[in-house]
C-alpha cells in the first residue's frame, strides 16, 4: 500500500522514481498489485520512458492472477493496436473475461454449490438463466447436467435438443469442448440426426482452431473407417499420430488403434497380393476382434466436468 501512496501523492512527497523501485521490488515478489502499477507507469511514462513492450509485460503478469484492471487495460491495448498488433477478436475476449468477472459471478458460484449439494434442478435453473444473457460457462455447464440426464425437470425427449442447443452456443464462443460434443452429437444422433458429414465439420474445426487431441482422434477413427469421409488407412495413421503429440492421454488409445489398423492393413495386403498357395485361404479380416474406439473413449480419458 505504501508504494501506491508515494506515486499518487497520499504522502507529503510525490516521487515517481522512488515508486517505480518499490513497484519493482513489489512485481518481484510477485505482488499482482504492484505488476499492474508497473504496467501502468511504462504505459503512460511516469517516472520513466514510455514503454508499451513493458507495460504489455507487466499487464500481462496481472492478468495471470485474475486482475481484472489488467484484463481491461489489455483489452485497451489489442483493441487500439497500442504495443502490440491490432486484434479485434483477442480484444473482444479479454473484454469478455472483464464482464464475466463482475458481481454477478456470485451465482455462478451459487449455481455451482447447489450442484454441489446434489440439487441439479436446482443448479439448472439458475444456470439457465445465466446462459440466457450469455455466460459461456454457464452454457456449458446447462448442456453438461443435461448431457448426464441428471435433471428431472424436462421431459426425457427434450434433454439432448436442449443440450445441443447449449453445446452450441458454447462452442460459438470458443469452448473446445463444446465443439467436440457438437461432434458427438451428431455422430451419435443425440438430439438430432445421424450425421457423420457435420460430425466432421466440428472435429476438424477443433482440431485445426483449438488443437485438440480428441478432435485429432475422432477424424483419425472417421478416415480409418470412411465415415462422413472418404477412407483414408494412410490419413488416418497421421490424425492419430497428432493426437498422441497433441496430448499425453492421447497416447494410450492411439497405440491401440495404430495397433489394430496396423493388423488390418497387414491382412488387407496380404490378400491383395495373393502372397503364396498357403496363404490362398487365409482369414479376411473380419476374423480379427474388432475393436471400436468411438468418439466418447479419448473423451472419457480427458474427462468432462462441470466448469466453475
């Protein structure tokens, strides 16, 4: 608090060089407060050159501890272009994260304890009413307790319509996990259609947009067997791969699907090349145990939970 007083002149002197070392020594010591400051300092140059390399730094460091000023002095700087490339989109989302921040967070928390205490009607509904004036968090988290069909106060056809609906308002504003639910539900067919051409569409913008391993391994599955999408053993082999460096929960359910695409295609050859009169009888493949890996396997590994 003495730091503050000296810059802002509480104290009978004013003296920005003896602030700036206080706030310093405070950032060092990984005193938010005191990160903020600096930030501040650097970027309207007082008590030192203007520096918006520095002050982005140090707005950054705040924000990392949740500052909401620093959220909002970076939303300033992406949205002016001021130290850092224009970005109207990241602009957007550090002003979003400021919003959501508010008093109203309060039930969010309120929604979370009554989910908590095992009142998932209860929950819903103020979760509901959250996700109506747009809470990404409070989307999500609707479509989840809908998901696990722990509610009682819809009728059992209009839960997954209902979640879908969630899923996607939550994957419009960036939930990975939303989109590869979209996924799912349309792989599926919860709360609405079969359709593996769309189920497509969702893991791939996960997996190109968010980098996500499970979206990865979804398009891998859906090469490997020509669903929504023409069979492909050779890309198939190479979403699997991202996966597994995508991710290190990836990496077990992609050995045993390289594992198992690996023996298919070993007996496919075999047979397309009509190796030796021993081997004219050999087996199709479909002697082999087919193991499925749907799309909820990865999903399962990673885990879904209710976001706070």
């Amino acid at each position: 608090m003495i730091y503050t007083l000296v810059m802002f002149c509480v104290c009978p002197l004013q003296n920005y060089e003896l602030a700036l070392k206080y706030f310093q020594k405070a950032a060092e010591q990984g005193w938010v407060d005191g990160q903020l400051q600096l930030g501040t300092m650097y970027y309207n140059g007082i008590g030192v050159k203007r520096d918006y390399k520095q002050a982005l730094k140090f707005f950054n460091l705040a924000s990392q501890a949740g500052h909401i000023l620093a959220f909002y002095n970076l939303a300033q700087m992406h949205a002016t272009g001021t130290g850092v490339m224009r970005s109207c989109h990241t602009a957007v989302e550090l002003f979003k994260n400021v919003c959501e921040r508010g008093r109203w967070s309060e039930r969010l928390m309120a929604a979370y304890r009554s989910f908590k205490d095992g009142d998932m009607d209860g929950s819903l509904v103020q979760y509901l009413l959250l996700a109506e004036q747009g809470y990404e968090v409070a989307q999500s988290n609707v479509a989840f307790i809908l998901d696990q069909t722990e509610a009682r106060i819809f009728n059992e056809n209009e839960t997954y319509p209902r979640a879908l609906l969630h899923w996607t308002r939550a994957a419009a504003q960036g939930y990975t996990v939303a989109r590869i639910k979209l996924g799912d539900y349309h792989f599926y067919g919860y709360g609405t259609d079969v359709d593996y051409e769309t189920a497509v569409i969702h893991y791939r913008l996960a997996s190109e947009q968010q980098h996500s391993a499970q979206a990865m391994f979804n398009l891998g599955y859906m090469h490997e067997k020509g669903l929504g999408i023409k069979q492909d053993i050779h890309l198939a082999k190479r979403f699997y791969d991202m996966a597994a460096e995508a991710s290190p929960d990836a990496q077990v359910p992609v050995f045993l699907a390289l594992f198992k695409l690996g023996l298919v295609y070993t007996l496919q050859y075999m047979h397309n090349l009509n190796v030796s009169v021993q081997y004219r009888a050999l087996p199709g493949p479909g002697w082999l145990w087919e193991v499925e890996f749907p799309q909820s396997f990865l999903f399962k590994l990673v885990g879904a939970r209710l976001n706070v």
